[in-house]
C-alpha cells in the first residue's frame, strides 16, 4: 500500500521594517516579484508601524506580520529582548526560505539570530554572532559606533551589497527608479525587471470633484530628510489658490496612509521637499515636484524637481537660529511660476 505524503506549501518570509513610504517603495516591489516567481508560495511580509497598514492596502492577500512601536522601543537592551521574543515566533512558523532586506541594526540582529539558529536566512544580518555579541553586551565592551553604523555591523549575503555604501549615483549608471531600483537590482539582484509600486486606490471624493474644473495640488511638506521644513508654506499655498488652483496639505489626511494616497490620487501634482511622501505619490501616479535642498535628485528621480542648494543657514537646524542669516530656501513666487510651466508641459505632452 503506497504511503500518501501531504504536499507542503513552501513559505516565505520577507522581511523589511522601515517606514511605510519605505516599505511602499522597495518592500512591496520585492513582495510581488516574489509573487510572481514562487506562485505556488505563502508569502508573509515582516514590517514595522504603518507600514503594516500599507502593505494589507496593496497585497490583501499577504500575510503581514506586524512589529509595533512597543515591540520595538527605543531602549537598546529592550529591543534586543524583544526582538528574540520574534525570532522564537519566526522560528515556530517553519519557513523554506527567509530573506531580510533591511539595513538597520535590530532587523539584521534577527536575521542573524535566526541564521545561527539553522534557520534559512538570505540577505543582510550582523557580521558577529548572536552569542559574540550578547558576551560584549554582558562585559560591557560593545561600542556604540559599531551599533550605529550599518559599515561596521552589516555583512549580507547579496554579493554586490557593499556597493550600497558609496554615492553610488555618481558613478553608476542612471536608475530611472532612483534609489529603490538601484538597491534591489544592483545591490541585492533580486527585481530583473521594472519595479511595481503601484497601489490601487479610489480618489478622494471631495479633490475629485474639485479636479474637473481645477487643477488640484498636494503640499506635502510635513517632514523633510534633509532636517528642516519648507519654511513658506502658507505663503505659496495663498499664492496658489489666488491662481485659481485647488491647494490642500498633508496635515489634511491626519496621518492616515489611505487617506492621503486618495488625495494624491485625486491631484494633478505634489509638492515635497526630500521624503518618503515621493513614493506615496508615484504609487497613485501623481506628478511629484521635489523641492531639491541640498538633497540628491537621483535618489529620488521625481518627475520634476529645483536646481539644487546649499543648506540655508536661516532655516536648517542650528542651535543658535540666527535669522539674520540670509535665507535661500525657493522663493514661493518662482515655485508657482514653475509649477504653471509643469502643467503647460503636461498639457503638452497629453496632446502629443
């Protein structure tokens, strides 16, 4: 009598856990091109915060598994506990393949915990051993330079990772996907082909109504990576509405991911200054305008961006804040005369 054996579904773990703009621009790519390459597979997704949210909004069909900001805390030695608390769960999932796409310390912590427990890790993990590590936590000998710079505690085993640390966007050739194009194809060979950020969603109603008559412009200045906000806002987005367009803020979506991708998908273009509010808007196809700093362009690749600046020393963070210093920070009355060209230029191109 022949032995019947169950077939065993394979299952998949992927693990990034920066924020939610993050996850929108290279962990969702990775996730449906491991989709699409192992269809027969249970893919779970490991991530962090809302970045939760964003991928149950993309991928329904996902299994997310969801670090909260309690699960991660900001002591140190905290973490740590915590994070092993997750690597016994992961452990109890019995996964056929585990790859870890994160650069920060505490995922790689994990990943390479798992990786000494026999577990099948791929990707980034710490270049010491748990145990080595937990000996220098207990004599007191671990450095805080060498928990602070991904250099000194990365190792990975996608070979062409240590390309990552370079300002690879000087020398190697233009990605037209900006950083997250560069990062999964060059640095992890993982994504052969064009990255799918999209996400599907239903406008906004309000904006949408709106939008038939009027042009319709999200002012996405919230955060900025660069340390400082854009100090004007107010101010062009009175000069805007004067113009007659329809002019709202990322304060106006209250921090609620769906909510602020259905505004952008309702608008004809979005401000930002260097920030993940980027990728949100490429997700929705909304034209994003990059108020360019002191940022590199390439990294981002926004279909339109300013010429780039030095930090202003009036604006940008200093202990002293001397306003007298000169601000050079874009004038609000040229972002508006480039913004009418940009809408000219689409026009254009909509009818060519």
């Amino acid at each position: 009598m022949n032995k019947i054996v169950e077939s065993k579904t394979e299952k998949v773990l992927l693990i990034r856990m920066l924020n939610s703009a993050d996850v929108c621009a290279i962990g969702l790519p990775v996730l449906r091109y491991f989709k699409k390459n192992n269809p027969q597979a249970e893919i779970h997704f490991l991530t962090f915060g809302d970045g939760a949210e964003l991928i149950k909004l993309a991928e329904s069909n996902v299994h997310v598994k969801h670090v909260t900001q309690q699960q991660w805390p900001d002591d140190f030695f905290l973490a740590m506990e915590s994070f092993l608390g997750l690597a016994e769960e992961i452990i109890g999932e019995n996964y056929s393949q585990i790859v870890n796409l994160d650069t920060a310390f505490m995922p790689c912590f994990l990943a390479r915990f798992l990786a000494d427990a026999g577990e099948p890790v791929s990707g980034n993990y710490l270049n010491m051993s748990v145990q080595q590590l937990l000996q220098q936590v207990q004599n007191t000998s671990l450095q805080a330079e060498y928990v602070n710079s991904t250099q000194a505690f990365m190792a990975s085993s996608f070979v062409n990772m240590h390309k990552w640390h370079g300002r690879w966007w000087q020398f190697d050739t233009e990605y037209e996907g900006g950083y997250p194009e560069f990062y999964l194809t060059k640095c992890c060979g993982l994504v052969d082909d064009k990255l799918d950020q999209g996400i599907v969603v239903i406008p906004d109603k309000k904006l949408a109504k709106k939008a038939k008559s009027n042009k319709v412009i999200g002012l996405c200045f919230g955060q900025s990576d660069d340390g400082y906000l854009y100090p004007y806002v107010s101010r062009l987005k009175k000069l805007l509405e004067q113009k007659g367009f329809v002019v709202w803020s990322d304060s106006d979506a209250r921090d609620d991911i769906r909510s602020l991708l259905k505004m952008l998908k309702s608008s004809d273009l979005m401000l930002c200054k260097p920030s993940g509010n980027r990728w949100y808007a490429q997700a929705v196809e909304c034209p994003t305008l990059l108020i360019t700093g002191d940022s590199e362009p390439a990294l981002l690749m926004p279909e339109f961006a300013t010429d780039p600046v030095s930090p202003c020393m009036q604006h940008a963070v200093n202990e002293n804040n001397f306003v007298t210093l000169e601000c050079n920070c874009d004038d609000p009355e040229d972002l508006v005369e480039s913004i009418e060209s940009i809408f000219v230029h689409l026009e254009e191109q909509n009818h060519a």
